[in-house]
C-alpha cells in the first residue's frame, strides 16, 4: 500500500503554504496533496478580495498577520515567483462615537504588537483621500504596511516553489473520500484513486473544512457562508491607487483595481451554505453605501461580480492545531475570510506541530478547536468584512 509521511488535503493558498513550509524545513519528508479539482487553486483563493491587514482586534490575528506581511514583503524574492504586494495600506473609517472609542483600544493593542497604526481626524483623511467623503467621519486608522496582493499568485508561487524543493507530490482529481483511524490515532486516507497510509492529515479543505473533518468523525463548527465582490470598469476619477478601506459603519469597502474599484459589502443574514450565485439584488443595497462614502462612483460602471465562500467560525478566528481525541489530524482552517493573509503563517505553525511537536513561533493555543468545547478564550474578533 502507498505511504506519506503527512497528507495535506485541499491545494488552495493554505494548502499550497503547508506544503512548501514541510518541504522547505524537511527534504525527506513524503508530503501528498490531494485536491479533488484538476488544478491548484480553484476554491474560495482566487475570489478573495486579496488583503492583507494586522488591523486586529485580536492579539493572535495580529500575531499571524504580522508574520504573514513579513513572509509576503519578501516572497518574490525568497520564492523566485512573480508576487506584488501592494502595500498600499488598510483604512477603517467610522462615523459614530462609540465606534471610534473602541478603535482607540484597538490601536493601543496593534502598537504594542508593532503595527505601525496612525489615528487619523477627518480633514488629515480628506486631505490624504480626497476621493472619501469625510464630513461626517468622526475618526480613521490606517496602517501603511498593509495592503493587498493577488492570491492566485500567492498560490502559484507556493505551488511552483515547493515543486522546485521536491518532496511533495501534488496530485489532482483525487477527493479525499475517508479518513480511518485506530485507537485514536490516523491511519489511512481514502481516495477516489486507492486508500494511502499515513500518521498525519492536515485538513485545508477551505469550506469544505467541516465535510473533510467528518470523515473522521469530528465537528469542526465552521460554516461556508457566501461573499460578494463587484469590480467597475476603469476609471480616471481617483487618482493613484487607494488603501483598502473599510467604512465601519456600515461594512462597506473598496480598494483598488485594475484601474478601477473592487467594491465589497457582506450581507448579514446571508445564511450559511455552499450557494455561489452572484447575488444581483445585493449590488443595490452595496451601491447606496458605496456612494455615500465614495460620491464619485456615480459616475462609475460596474464592470463585473462574482460570489464565493468565507469558512466562518461563531468567534471569526480559525480553528488552527490538533483536534483532541485523533492523534495526527491537523484543522487548518475556519479562517472567517483572512485565509489569504494568515497562509504563511498558517503554512509554518503546521510544519511546526508535524516535525517539531508543537507551533512555537505563535502561540495558536487559543485557536484550538477546545475554545468551542468550553475549555478556552471565546474573545470574538470584531474587525471583520
Ligand atoms: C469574496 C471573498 C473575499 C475574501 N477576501 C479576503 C481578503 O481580503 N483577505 C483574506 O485573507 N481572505 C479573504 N477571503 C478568504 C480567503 O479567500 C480564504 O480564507 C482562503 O482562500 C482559504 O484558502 P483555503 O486554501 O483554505 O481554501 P480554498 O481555496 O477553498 O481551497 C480548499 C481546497 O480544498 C479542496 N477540497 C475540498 N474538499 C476536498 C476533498 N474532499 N478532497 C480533496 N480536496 C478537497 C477544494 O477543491 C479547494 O481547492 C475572501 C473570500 C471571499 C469569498
């Protein structure tokens, strides 16, 4: 029967990051990723909205994001891949009191994590941001060192780099059909193609985290919920591109692209399911908030949407580690719609557990799967799109 050392399951930009941290840190290690697709990174990756931020409220978030900007400021160079991070910042924006209080706090616990933070009065974010309507801002924050990248890219240039390391086969068309174990520990993989034996499978199925953990018999509390996103047809009426910014207030953002904006609102009874369908009657509601912040997209065209899937855990922190009562099952996921970011860092803490025993580079203590069965921290995180 075929043996691998560690089975990663799923090849979108956690996946691809998995692989290339085991392979980076073991040259002997038999790694196997198995995706259903024919080709890496056709999940939820290629439909994020590609930011990047350490704008947290949470302390992990901020820890695996500072990482992560690091890994992404230099990933071109230390991948050999074509990677354009651009770090044009992330801009939060609000106009009520309160929330503007609460972004104080925030902001005192991103400077002591070293996130280069700055409180902005609204006539510094109308003079830096002409294009933002600001007379009714009470307060911004924004952080030059974040920014947005192109996670197909990202993806690639995992994929392309762990290639190039050797150690890792990526297979294709080959679901994952079945996870065995005995006595509490992994054994073997199931697939469409024949049964692999194995001590470790690290679950990056995306949103299809908690139909992969069942096959093991476990309940990883992460639902696939849908997320839109609109691009408008390029345009001259900004000048020079803009952070991502976030309209607190209403869930409204934007940044830019391929000469225009992406724009981007969550709908908040969207109920949790595996539907993708552009949703048309959302652009209305979007459009409305949309102008109030931005006035000139009233003279914008919108060019073209798309919906994917966020893998949303109850505190909109992902479930990260080992998964008590298997031995060698690994969740890498739940990510609320930050797995774009937190993949480098996700990549590393897992080749920590598999080859060292623990993730020690962050504490990801607080993001075991144990928090949902009341023994740990349920402190939600609150700056989420
Ligand atoms: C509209 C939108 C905007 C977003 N914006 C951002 C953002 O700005 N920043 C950010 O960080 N994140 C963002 N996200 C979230 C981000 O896209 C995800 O967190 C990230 O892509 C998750 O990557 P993944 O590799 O876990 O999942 P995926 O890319 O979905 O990959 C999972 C893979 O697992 C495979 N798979 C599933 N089941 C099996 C099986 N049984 N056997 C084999 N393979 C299987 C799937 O085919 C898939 O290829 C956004 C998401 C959406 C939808």
């Amino acid at each position: 029967m075929e043996r691998a050392d560690v089975v990663v399951v799923g090849c979108g930009v956690i996946g691809a990051s998995v692989a290339y941290h085991l392979a980076k840190r073991e040259a002997g290690l038999k790694v196997l990723v198995l995706e259903r697709e024919k080709a890496p990174c056709t999940g939820s990756t290629p439909l994020s909205a590609g930011g990047i931020r350490a704008q947290f409220t949470t302390e992990v978030n901020i820890r695996l994001s500072n990482y992560a900007i690091d890994f992404y400021e230099r990933m071109s160079d230390e991948l050999e891949c074509h990677f354009d991070f651009e770090q044009h910042g992330y801009l939060f924006v609000t106009s009520e009191e309160e929330t503007a209080a609460r972004f104080a706090g925030n902001v005192e616990l991103q400077r002591s994590l070293g996130v280069p933070v700055e409180v902005l009065e609204p006539a510094q974010i109308a003079e830096r941001w002409p294009h933002l309507r600001s007379d009714d801002l009470v307060l911004g924050t924004f952080s030059g060192k974040d920014g947005y990248a192109d996670p197909y890219e990202a993806t690639m240039g995992f994929y392309q780099a762990t290639r190039r390391l050797g150690g890792v086969e990526f297979r294709f068309a080959t679901p994952v059909t079945g996870i065995e174990q005995s006595e509490g520990k992994v054994t073997h993989v199931l697939t469409s193609h024949g049964k692999i034996e194995t001590p470790w499978v690290i679950d990056c199925a995306g949103p299809w985290l908690r139909e992969v953990a069942s096959m093991a018999g476990l309940d990883l509390p992460a639902q696939p919920i849908r997320r839109c996103l609109w691009n408008t047809e390029p345009f001259e009426l900004i000048k020079g591109k803009i952070p991502l910014t976030i309209d607190m207030d209403t869930g409204f953002y934007t940044r830019s692209e391929s000469g225009g904006l992406m724009l981007g609102l969550a709908n908040p009874d969207e109920p949790p399911s595996f539907n993708t369908v552009l949703d048309d009657d959302w652009l209305e509601v979007l459009i409305e908030k949309a102008m109030h912040r931005v006035p000139c997209l009233e003279h914008a065209e919108v060019a073209r949407g798309w919906g994917g899937l966020y893998s949303v855990t109850p505190d909109h922190l992902p479930i990260l580690g080992r998964v008590p009562g298997l031995a060698g099952f690994l969740s890498a996921g739940g990510f609320s719609g930050h797995g774009f970011m937190h993949a480098p860092s996700t990549g590393l803490l897992m080749a920590e557990i598999v080859l060292d025993g623990e993730a020690t580079t962050i504490d990801i203590s607080s993001l075991s799967i144990e928090r949902f069965q009341g023994a740990g921290d349920l402190t939600a995180e609150v700056n989420v799109i």
